[in-house]
C-alpha cells in the first residue's frame, strides 16, 4: 500500500504541520505573478501542490528536505507570496514549503546593531520590532508589509532607500540556510571577512533553487536624526539623469532618490507638468543641512526648478499602496512593472527604446517609466505597461510580447535585465543573455553541485542546457 | 619521446612566452608568506616549478588552462607575489601563470565612474590611470605599489579607507575569468542586478583555486573635494571602541579610522602615551565640515582628548614602509601581521585575549594590534607579534604557535579568523572552524563543480576533507 505524500509528511512531522484546508492549498499554487493569475482567468490554472507543509523549526525543515532529497520530491519554499515574475508555480507532485509559522523575532542586538529573524517572519513586523527600539533595517521594499526577511534573502531584493543604505546584500550580516542534503549552515561571521567565496551569494538570489532560507541577519542602523524631503521637476527625464549623476557623483547619497517620466509625474500630482524628482535626506542633522543646501544649489545650477516638497510627503504616505490584479484582469488588462538598470550613459536610450517599443503593442494604454535606485556608476528604471486585450486566450501572449520588448530594449541598449524582482520564470529565458552562456553553464554546475537531485523549485530561475 | 612542460608550453603558445630564466623560476616559488623564507633559511625550500608562463592574452590563458586541464597539471596563478599567507607555493610539476604581461589600462569611463585593467595591472599604476582623470579607485591596501588588481579580487582585499569606501567587493563592478574549463566569462553587469546568486563571489577571495581572473572593472570615485586629518587618543582601547562605535553608528562614515593600541601609539609618535586614534575625513568640504566637527564634539563629549593632527599627515606619508622578512629573519626573529574582526561587544576581548596570549610564547618581544576597518556591527584588529628564536630550525614552530595562538583567542571570542589578508596555507586549517563543517563541505562540492580536475592552486584555501 502506498501512501500519500500528506500522510508520509504527517507521519514524519507530527500532527499540525501538513496543512489539508483546500482554500490553502489553493492559494499556494502560485505567487503573485500576473500569468498565474491569467492562466486562472484562461482556464489552464497551475494545480494544487501535492501538499502545504508549514515547519515550525530548523529541524523539521531539514527532515523535510532529507525526505524530499530521498523521495525525489520537488520543494517550493513559500514566503508571503509576494514574488511578482513566477519565482512558484505549483506542480501536482510538488510539496509547499510554507515558512509561515517561523515567524519569531529572535534576538535584536542595540550595540552591535544586529537582529535575528526566523526566516518567514513579515518584514513589516520586523521592521517595527526594531523600530520599538530606536533603529531599523533600513530595507523597505515596496512589499514589506507583505513579503518576509527571507523572501528579500532568496530575492535579492532593494528597498525604497537603497541608494543610502544599500539593497539587501549590503544590510544582510548572515544566512541561515537548510541546504537540499538537509546540512544546516550558518553563512556570515563577523563584520567582515576575507575566507575564500562569500558563501552567503549563494543564497541572495538563489529564489528557493539553492536551499531552504530559515533564518537571517541583518546589521542595522539607529533611526536617523534628521529627515528631509526635497522635490525638483526637470525639463526632461535626461536632464534629471544629469542632476542625479552629479549628486551621487559628488559624493551625497540621499536615501531616497526618485525619478518619473511626465507621464507618471502628472499622475502622481496634477501641478507637474515634466518630470519630477523626489529625494528623502537623513542622517545626522548637520548632514542632512549640508545636503539638502548642496543639492538644491547644484539643481538651480543645472537649472532644474524647485518642487513643491509636499509631494514627497504624499509619495511616503502612499508609496506602498498597489491595486491588485484583479480590478486589471477583469477588464481584460495586462499589465505590470519590470525593473532594468543601466549605467548613466546608457539609461537614457534604454528608457527611450522600451517606452517606444512597448508603444507599439496592440492596445496599448500606457508606458511609462520611473527610476528609484541610484548608484555611482548608474541606476535602475522602473517601467510600467498596460495593454487592453481582447480576453484571457490572448493576454498571457500580449502580456510576454510587453516583456520581451522591455528585455530586447534594454539588452540592445547594454542595461542589465533584472534590477531587483528576479528572474522567477518570466525572466528565465533571458538568464542567458544577462549573463553569457558560459557563466549560465557555471551557475548550472554550481546548482548541480549544491542540488545533485534538482528538488529545490525547480522550473524557476535557472534556463534548462 | 616526452616532452618536457617548458617545450609543450612554447610549442602551444609559440615564443616569448615561457620564461626559462632561473631566477625568474626561484622568485615565483612562492608569495610573500614568512614560512616560504623561513623554509629557504631552513634548508627545505619550495620546489621552483615546472615552468613560469606568462600570457600576453585571454586567449593564450584559455589555452594554457585548457592544457593543464587535459594535461593534469597543477596551475598557480601569480599576481606581483606581495600574498602573506602561503596562497602560492609551487609545486617541482605546477606551471606558475605570471599574470604581469597583462598590465595594461583598457578602459577609463569618467562619465560611468567605470574603469577596467588587464588583471596583471599594478595597483598604483592603476589608480594612478585614472587619478589622471581626476578619479580615484579607492582602494587603498598597504600592498597598493607590489599587488595588482586581480589579485585585490582574488584575495578580497580591503584598502585603508576602506570604512566609507567599501572591501573590494564593493568597488569590483564586474570580472572576467577563465574558468577551469576553459570557458571565458565576464561576471557582473550593470550597476546593479539580481539575476540569480551573483556569481563574482565566486571569484572573489578564491584565491586562484576558482580560475584565473584576467580583468576587472572597478567603479570610481571622483577625487574628494576636501580633506581633513584629525587626530584623538583614548585612555584605553575599550574608550576608543566605544567613541569610533559612537561615530559610525551615528551615520558618520570617516574613509580612514584607526586605533592603536599604547605600544603601537608609542611606536607611532612619542608625544602619544595611550590609545591614538586617526581619521581621515573626505568628501564634498560641507561633509568633511559637519563630519569633523560632530567627531571633535562627540570626542569631548566621551572624553577622549584630541592630539596632534601631524600624527595622521605622518601616516599618511609613510603608510606603506614596511620593512622586508629578511632583516628580522637573519636574527631568527619570526614576526607577522594578523588580521581578523568581531562585534563591537566582542572586540575588547578578542584582543585582550589574543595579546595576553601571545605574550606567554617564549622568546615574545612584540604583541600589539590596531584597528583599521569600521563597520555599523563591529570592526577588525591587525595583530603584530616578534618572537626571538633559537634559529631557523623552530622558526616555522614558534611562528606557527603565535598564529594558533591569535585565532584560538579569536574563535574562544566570536570573532571572525580573516579580515583581509584570506586564508592561503596559513589558516587552511582554521577555515571549518571558521565556516562550520556543513559549510565548508559546500565549498568543497562548489569547488568541485567549477574544477573538477583540481588543478587549480592545489593546497590553498580548501581544507582536504
């Protein structure tokens, strides 16, 4: 007699990890993918996973991994679900990961600026529990009120206040991880270290593929003393490329810097009229003084006029506020956002070729673009489309048509086609040109060696030889 | 008829290309690690190698790895040799690859703050490149004259400013190698990317064990616009801590911060008497303003006195004098540096343990540490010890002993065992206590996977299992 993959795991686990309700087998068939969604729409819905796991330790972690390694068993480790390029889709034979119930603060560390979190605790919460005592992560993803610390491991995600604080690879101090022998490592030791290959990029980006994420570290900072907000609206997106270069190449580094096309800026307040650039200052109030007084000289200089700064005000309040897919979908809508990034150069002519190309897709209702993470050498462009189809048996089509025409843009123009979303399955068929097909090879035999049985998720991230 | 290594690597890669000088041979035996020379002093010196080979070109190091891949044959990749902990010791059949016909300048971007080297190039030659434009790489190792650019990558090097300017990784924008196999690739791509695990943390600090790197592009910095030195001295090394720990966790960022302890103030200048600590400040000069005097406020504040800024203009000048092995070793002298790091709560006592240990090693003349690299959640120590000898016989003994000695009181303390200088042979045997079984394992299987025929740096880095 066989038994069921449920009932193997209960067998192994005890009573309350194997979760039988069908509303939540159902809801982690997928992440927040728009073609998962459409696929639901267009009758061809990824099924239910052969069960939803929910550990509630290390050790159940790594007996379900050495189960599933022996069993040949695929696992899909599952956050908040907050993935938006299909980093999980469910297959019939595949077993949910659900790190829902390792949630637990585990230490916050004033001194050394340090704290700990069990890997599926909401980044939200963590924030706050550390915020309670005057510092934070610094990491403030769009989702962070809906996505978890080890979602932005596996991710390699950025926050809204990159371009100070660094996007998660700068804030992480060390990774627990359960890897598919069911080995449980600690990456990361001390502030910094020269041991060989930093072991910790193994999993920052490895979106389930390498491992199971259990827990994190993170260094952070005190809540800063001063805070302020400057808005400027330039003539065009190239002149604001300039100021921005010039003020990151200066050597100031507001957290927040934010620029959008005329299109999103009259969207976001009807009183501009070009292209608006929001910053956030914070720091020490004598840094803060210092920038915001160099910033707004060095814009008067290059002649981009002065906004009103109550629009930033707004951006903060509302920054984190997304309609779902449903509203979109229901009037046959395809849409979404697609992160690139490029060096100062070369962003220009990205931004110009994608918004161009994807103004040639059939029905096409909108294409626009910000930029929200800045560095010396360049920044990322944040685009968005939306395409009115004629129904769900042609919108998945419509929708990876909008896709390709952004990746060809930006590849054609030497950006890099994935900022901070991932790769997931939307992006899988890029991997190669982002990175050559020999590296693509390397990162094959790297996941061969870690994964020899490819049970961790596969279909996702890594393109097939 | 066989032929020898020389004749299949002049036959392969035409002439000009395989160096048959003996003393070329002799000097590339190995890198600057005291052991190499105390072994020559004591009558078991390493072999010279089977051949020194030195590329013009990434095609003629593709063939040379294809060669020795099909060949078996051992391949040590050399840089300008200036290593301190063994990562190069030939063996009488490996083919040493002198990289320092690959010198030269291939790209300065000043727009991008972009700049890429053949892998061979000298480091001060190459900041001196774009220097010339203005610009600044940043990265500032006391080995800047004798190291080059691949090996600051290879070794994950950090620079004395490192504290606002970041470890080599963070300046390193991509790298090209030529992995085992042969295949070429160029790692990184845009500013920024998450395109699955970032697989430059494969090269950097592999320590020649991954392939041979053959570029890299780093991103710059302008040339400051302002400088100033302050100098402060602290009753003792716990009251230095806590002020550098005040200012860095407070959002100041000092390029350079250094404390040293009362033997080494002493050394350093008369006029100091306890704990001088030394700072270089840079930036826009309304940053470099505000920076020093939060720094002079927050010193009076926590009562540290302030102390002759020409301390600092002296450091400046005279940072990279560092006398050569053979001075102290002809009087049986062995000394070292060694670096490591630990949490702001845990330095104090890594320190006090390491020194106090050190100081029980008979024949201790010397035992003393500075600090040079700041972090949000901690900071290194660089150890100096000089023991007296009986001669050459228990040199490497007594050497070895004093090594044991700074990373037992490290690991007791929670510190890490390898800032900066990387593990070589010096801390093979450290590195599972460093990573942990489980995670040295991984490194071993990914090891294994990028170089299945191991020949590459055979003996450094990785511990056998």
């Amino acid at each position: 007699m066989t038994h069921s993959v449920p009932d193997v795991l209960e067998s192994l686990l005890g009573p309350g990890r194997v979760i039988a309700d069908p509303a939540v087998l159902e809801a982690r068939r997928h992440d927040y993918w728009m073609v998962s969604h459409v696929r639901d729409l267009a009758g061809t819905p990824a099924p239910r996973p052969a069960a939803v796991v929910r550990p509630t330790s290390v050790a159940e972690v790594q007996k379900i991994v050495r189960w599933a390694g022996e069993a040949g068993v695929a696992l899909l480790p599952f956050g908040l679900g907050s993935g938006v390029v299909g980093g999980t889709i469910a297959s019939a034979d595949a077993v949910v990961l659900d790190m829902g119930a390792m949630g637990a603060v585990r230490s916050i560390d004033p001194e050394n600026l340090l704290a700990s979190f069990d890997a599926g605790m909401n980044g939200q919460a963590a924030e706050d529990a550390v915020a309670a005592r005057g510092l934070t992560i610094g990491h403030w993803p769009q989702s962070v009120a809906i996505s978890t610390v080890g979602g932005w491991i596996a991710t390699r995600a950025s926050g809204q206040f990159s371009t100070a604080y660094g996007n998660i690879e700068d804030i992480v101090h060390s990774i627990e991880a359960v890897l598919p022998n069911g080995d449980l490592v600690v990456l990361g030791k001390g502030p910094r270290a020269s041991a060989g290959p930093d072991l910790r990029h193994l999993m920052l980006g490895s979106e389930g593929t390498m491992g199971v994420i259990t827990g994190g570290t993170f260094s952070l900072r005190r809540a800063a003393e001063a805070r302020a907000l400057t808005c400027f609206e330039a003539a065009d997106m190239r002149a604001g490329f300039a100021l921005q270069r010039e003020i990151v190449q200066r050597g100031w580094r507001p957290p927040v810097m934010r620029q959008y096309d005329e299109r999103e800026s009259r969207r976001m307040d009807a009183r501009l009229t070009k292209c608006a650039i929001l910053m956030v200052h914070e720091g020490p109030a004598a840094l803060v003084a210092a920038e915001t007084a160099a910033v707004a000289a060095l814009a008067a200089e290059m002649g981009v006029a002065a906004a009103p700064a109550d629009v930033v005000e707004h951006w903060l309040g509302h920054r984190n506020n997304v309609p779902g897919w449903d509203a979109i979908l229901s009037r046959n809508i395809v849409a979404d956002t697609v992160e690139v990034s490029a060096d100062w150069t070369r962003i220009a002519a990205v931004y110009d070729a994608a918004v161009a190309s994807l103004k040639e897709v059939e029905g096409c209702m909108a294409a626009s673009a910000h930029s929200s993470h800045v560095y010396r050498s360049g920044l990322n462009l944040y685009f968005t489309f939306a395409v009115q189809t004629a129904g769900p048996a042609v919108m998945e089509a419509t929708y990876m048509e909008c896709w390709r025409r952004i990746m060809q843009a930006t590849a054609d123009n030497g950006g890099s086609l994935s900022h901070h979303h991932g790769i997931g399955r939307v992006r899988r068929g890029w991997l190669e040109t982002e990175l050559g097909p020999e590296a693509t090879a390397l990162l094959r035999r790297v996941k061969a060696a870690v994964d020899p049985a490819g049970i961790m998720n596969p279909g996702a991230l890594i393109p097939d030889a």
